[in-house]
C-alpha cells in the first residue's frame, strides 16, 4: 500500500522533505510500514521549480489537492497566517490529515485547528514548529507525559544567538552581526520577527501548552528583543562572568505561570551559555527527570525536514490503524500568569552616569533594591542586583531616566 501526500510549498524545508524521502526511501517503508508518494506540491510559480519537475507534479491550484481523495496527509511549509490557516482549516474539513511547521500560525490559531481536526478526526501535527530539529514537541508530549515540569527555557531562535555569539566572541557590533547572518541565511532579508523576540515568543507559547497544559497568547507576557541591545553591556557583561542569549521562559512560580522572553545573562560556565551561533537549546526541569538539556540545529532545511518527516511517518501509521483524530498533546491544565509582584531576579542594570554614584545609591536605597555590585565604566555606571521583583524594576525605570538597560541574571 501506497500513501499520497501533498506540499505546500517547495522552499527550504519542502525541498528538504523531498530529499529525505528521496534518498531515504528504504528506512521510510520499513520505519512506516508503507509506501510514500508525493502526489502534488502546490507552488506559486511553477517556472521557479521546474528543476523538481520530474520528482513531483507541480500545481498552483489548491482546489486540486483537496479533491484528489487519494491523498491523505497534506504538509504546509508556505508558513505566515494566511493563506495557511485556510489551506489547513479547508484540508481537515475535506477529511485529510495535517502536517506543519508553522510556530506563527499554531501560536495563534492552534486552538481552532486543533479542535477542528479532532472533530473531523483527522491528524494535526506540528513538531517542526518549534527548535527545527529538535523533537521537543514529541519529547514533552511522550517522555514527559508522567512528569511534572517546573520549568522550561531555552535559546529557541538561531539567528538571535549567531548574532549575539559573533558580538560576544568577536567584537562585531550588531549591525555587523547581523548583515554577516543575512550573507550566511541564518536571518531574513526582513529579521525584525527574529530581534524583537516575537519569532521566539510564538515558540514558548506552543511550549507552554505542552509542558504546563495552559493557553496562552503572545499578548501576556513581556517580549524584548535584541535589536536594543549594546556592545557595552556585552562586554560588561563578560567582564562580570557572565553570557548573554536571547532566552524564552516558562516556569512554575508558586503554582502561577511565568512567561517572558527577553536577554539575559548565563553564567559563563552554564551549560546554554556554550550554545553557540545558529544552534537552539532547551533546558526542562521537572519532578522525576531533574535537569535535562536538548540542543540541536533550530532550523535549516534537513533539520526541520526531518522533524516534518517523523509526524508524516506518525501520521502514516495512524491512517493504516484508522486511528487519525487525537491531539498532539491532550494535556490540559488551567494557570493563572504571574503578577509583577510574584517574580524575583537578580539583574544587571547600566545607567548613565550623568547622575552621581551618591543619587543612584539613594535611590536604589528608597526602592529597597538590594545592590550586589555597583561601579562606574567611562561614561555609564553598572549595578548588580540582589532578587527584586518586577515592580521594583518597573518603578526604578519610571523614577530614573537615566536608566539604559536592564537583563535578568539566570543562575
């Protein structure tokens, strides 16, 4: 028996999908126990692919795939919104299962396709949408299933940390960094997505749901991005001991969900503070596993084909078993997100010394922010905190304008 299945799209990953079933057909009859045929690739310019044209019958008509009844799975690789929440809306209603590796989309509107398919009981799965090529999707959703997580944070956005890793071990200023990302591909023409951490804030929303069981939106939590920041607090940074990457977090605090992503500083010796350039990393802490670290490419085309390809092989077995139609993750549970009270950190802060060392120590002393460190560089002063809380810092921004930048410190 044969399996049709159906491409949208044929770029980086989709044409990294026909290479692996390509050149790996043997394993993948033998792994699923059938046989795959791309029946279609939907494109918008058929002129741009025509060297694929004898692996895959080439189509811009959608209407084409959702008629065709022998095809069972179709695999969006377009990403964006739209039209791909209504290829997929309109695939599961014509009774066909779902493969995607859409962060943006499944962040947003996972929830409706998600019912959707299991009212149609049809497949919906997406352990591409996040850290490419790593199977953490899965690995929650399996390896954890009988374990309670208490925290998860990882550098779950590659360019972020190429860019960050190149201002770090080579002194390149930001905009360096990132044209030098841009020439390699590790960022888009357009990386705004990317810098301002939206890119990763979508990602800790998908990972929120499968590790806490808990909703929620990119509208409720803070995102800060790296496109502010400067090759001074790097250095200081360093100079402290310490590493800065771009870091999206879920945690358990007092049985309220924290979420953020932002920089923060690792200490130097930190496991995640060696995760270099393009690669992604996740730390999980929980209950019965304690402390465990996966780390892999995060994107490119055969890293996030090949995740693509083991929810193709998931979902094959399914259509065979006629077992199509349950979640991804059925894990459900219901949290409140934590107040601007609830969460404590200590923090780097630098200021601009135009006020004195005496009026920033009396002010940090009316807001009773304990001060671990405390020194002028040239032009700026910087503070190491012991644990504040939110508010704290809130209201230190708002009383003093000569603050310039602040990251949490992990430890």
């Amino acid at each position: 028996m044969a399996i049709k299945i159906a491409l949208l799209g044929l770029g980086t990953v989709g044409s990294g999908v026909l290479k692996i079933i390509k050149n790996n057909k043997k394993k993948i009859r033998q792994t699923s126990g059938e046989e795959i045929i791309i029946e279609k690739a939907l494109v918008r310019n058929p002129e741009k692919h025509r060297n694929l044209a004898n692996e895959v019958m080439l189509t811009t008509d959608f209407d084409s795939i959702l008629q065709d009844p022998e095809i069972k799975i179709v695999v969006e690789l377009i990403g964006g919104l739209h039209p791909a929440k209504e290829y997929i809306t309109a695939a599961i209603n014509a009774g066909k299962n779902v493969v995607t590796a859409n962060k943006d989309l499944m962040a947003t509107f996972g929830s409706e396709l998600i019912n959707l398919a299991a009212s149609k009981k049809c497949d919906l799965m997406y352990d591409a949408s996040v850290a490419g090529g790593i199977p953490i999707l899965r690995t929650l959703a399996t390896s954890y299933s009988s374990d309670i997580i208490s925290e998860i944070q990882g550098i779950i956005n590659g360019t972020t940390n190429y860019i960050l890793s190149q201002m770090g071990e080579k002194g390149l200023s930001y905009e360096e960094a990132l044209k030098n990302a841009q020439e390699l591909g590790f960022a888009e023409a357009d990386p705004t997505n990317d810098v301002t951490g939206k890119d990763a804030a979508y990602k800790i929303v998908i990972l929120s749901k499968f590790a806490f069981g808990t909703k929620i939106s990119i509208d409720d939590f803070t995102i800060q991005g790296i496109n502010n920041l400067k090759d001074f607090d790097i250095k200081q940074a360093q100079k402290l001991g310490y590493v800065i990457k771009l870091i999206g977090i879920a945690k358990n605090i007092n049985g309220k969900l924290f979420v953020e992503v932002a920089p923060c500083l690792l200490p130097e010796n930190a496991i995640m503070a060696h995760i270099k350039n393009e690669l992604n990393a996740l730390q999980i802490k929980s209950q019965s596993l304690g402390t465990a670290v996966f780390t892999g490419p995060g994107a490119g085309s055969s890293a996030t084909a090949n995740s693509v390809m083991s929810d193709v092989i998931t979902e094959i077995k399914n259509v065979v078993k006629k077992t199509t139609g349950q979640p991804f993750s059925n894990f459900s549970h219901v949290m409140q997100l934590t107040s601007s009270e609830d969460v404590k950190y200590s923090y780097y802060l630098s200021f601009e010394a135009e006020e004195t060392l005496f009026d920033l120590c009396k002010l940090l002393s009316d807001l009773e922010i304990p001060v671990r460190e405390i020194k002028q560089v040239q032009s700026r002063i910087v503070v190491v905190t012991e644990n504040i809380s939110r508010q704290q810092l809130q209201d230190l921004a708002i009383q003093d304008q000569y603050l310039k930048a602040s990251y949490k410190i992990l430890q």
